[in-house]
C-alpha cells in the first residue's frame, strides 16, 4: 500500500524544520510539493508513510512545531482525507 501523510505547515520555514527535526531522529520522511487537490498554492509540506505519522507528529508538537493541516492519503487513487484544519 502506499498509504502516507501529508503535513502542510504555514511556511517553508516550517517544512524545513520539520523535515531536519525528523531526520535528526531517523523517521524518514520527504519535501514534497503540495499536491493541487488539497491546495492550489505552490508550495511544499512533508510527505510521512502512515505508520511514521503519529511519531513524527508527536515529536513536532513537543518540539512546538504543530503542522496546519494533516492530509491522509490511501493507496494509488487521488483521494484523500483531512484530519485537522
């Protein structure tokens, strides 16, 4: 399956973070352009496998770096679902 998470930040600044703080602890992750059915700015987020999320996700609000918006996607098709606004 390739079931993932799509953490969309206000600012690049915040993706970046991110992603460092991420591979600082070795979840594996990617910076990843928003894809245009759940935004139609140019701009990146983090793109997490599902089973990584709630890791990385925890990690990040104890660090005070809560992303927007958390985007889950399953499998292949264009689909996806929104958690938190």
């Amino acid at each position: 399956m390739n079931d993932h998470l799509f953490l969309i930040f206000k600012s690049m600044t915040h993706v970046l973070s991110a992603e460092r703080m991420a591979r600082k602890q070795g979840i594996q992750c990617r910076m990843v352009p928003i894809p245009r059915n759940l935004s139609t700015d140019c701009g990146m987020c983090i793109s997490v496998k599902t089973e990584s999320g709630d890791e990385l996700i925890e990690l990040l609000e104890k660090r005070g770096l809560t992303p927007d918006r958390i985007e889950e996607r399953r499998g292949p098709g264009p689909g996806s679902r929104c958690y938190s606004s």
